[in-house]
C-alpha cells in the first residue's frame, strides 16, 4: 500500500510542475549555420541550395543562408 502512495505522489509531483518551471532548451542557430558552412568549405560562387522539412529546424534557414553568402557561396533558396 505504502508503495502505491508514493507512486501516485510522484506522478501527480510531476503533472503539477507548471510547465514555466521547465529548463528552456535553446539552440544557437548562428553558431549552428557557421559551423556548417565552414565544414562545406565553399569556394567563392559556389551554389547551395538550403532544405528543410516544414517544421524541423526552420529557424536555421536565414541563418544558414546568411553564413553562405558570406562565404562567398550562392544561396539558391
């Protein structure tokens, strides 16, 4: 009995964490897209075209896009 307590405690602990209380988990897209470029190691003019499932990691594109240009490389879209 002693054991289903505490069971019970422990999840409804855990549903009751707002969702606030949570570690935001971000990641550094700038740094990302650098890093990608400089292992693609671009030669001025060459083209890049940038893809990406709608959804999943689509806050890379402009900084990917951007780190391209940069390099000298052609951003095709």
């Amino acid at each position: 009995m002693k054991a289903s307590k505490q069971a019970w405690l422990t999840a409804f602990c855990a549903v009751a964490v707002p969702a606030a209380a949570q570690p935001q988990l971000t990641l550094d897209f700038p740094a990302l897209a650098q890093r990608i470029v400089r292992q693609l190691d671009l030669k001025p003019g060459e083209k890049v075209l940038s893809l990406a499932h709608p959804g999943l990691f689509e806050a890379l594109i402009p900084h990917l896009r951007y780190e391209v240009m940069k390099a000298g490389g052609v951003d095709l879209a």
